[in-house]
C-alpha cells in the first residue's frame, strides 16, 4: 500500500528495498548513507525556496552539485538566484 508520494533519494530508498544486490548496486551511485540524506533533505527544506520541491531536493540529494552551473543543469525549470543557489551549495557541502 502507497502511504505516501515523496521522491526519495537514492540513499533514502535503500532502507525501503528488500533484495541486498539492489542494495548494493545502489550504494555504488551514493556516497551518502540514509541518515545523511535525511539531514540533507531536512536543511534542504530549512531554506524555504519556493522554487524547490521534494524531486529538486531529491536530485540535488543524489548528484550533490558543487557549483552553481551544475545547479542549473540539474534544476533547468527552477530559475535560482544567485543567493538562493550559494545557500544549497553551501547546505550540500555541509553532508560531503
């Protein structure tokens, strides 16, 4: 039964997924582990930017962007400002 409809990053889904070679494939594409991701997503949603929503955090959990231009690559629809894309930069390197 779906209980709810929020994207997960891929480190949030590995404690969701039953079969240990899915596990570990996963864990291959994530250096974060699920409580990481979980702090990420909550400093994430701290910021309050209405242009962000749960599948933008999710991507941004996933690929962890370093610079603003990557930002912009992940997030084309979300039109960041300068002052909003320093601020999850900076929440993202607080988890690397």
């Amino acid at each position: 039964m779906i209980k709810n409809l929020i994207p997960l990053s891929m480190a949030e889904s590995v404690s969701y997924i039953k079969n240990p070679e899915v596990k570990s494939f996963i864990k291959k594409f994530t250096n974060l582990d699920e409580k990481k991701a979980a702090g990420l997503r909550e400093k994430l949603n701290q910021l309050n930017l209405i242009k962000l929503n749960n599948k933008h955090i999710s991507k941004l959990i996933d690929l962890m962007p370093e610079e603003k231009e990557e930002i912009s690559r992940i997030l084309p629809d979300s039109n960041l400002d300068e002052n909003e894309a320093n601020a999850i930069i900076s929440a993202i390197k607080e988890f690397k």
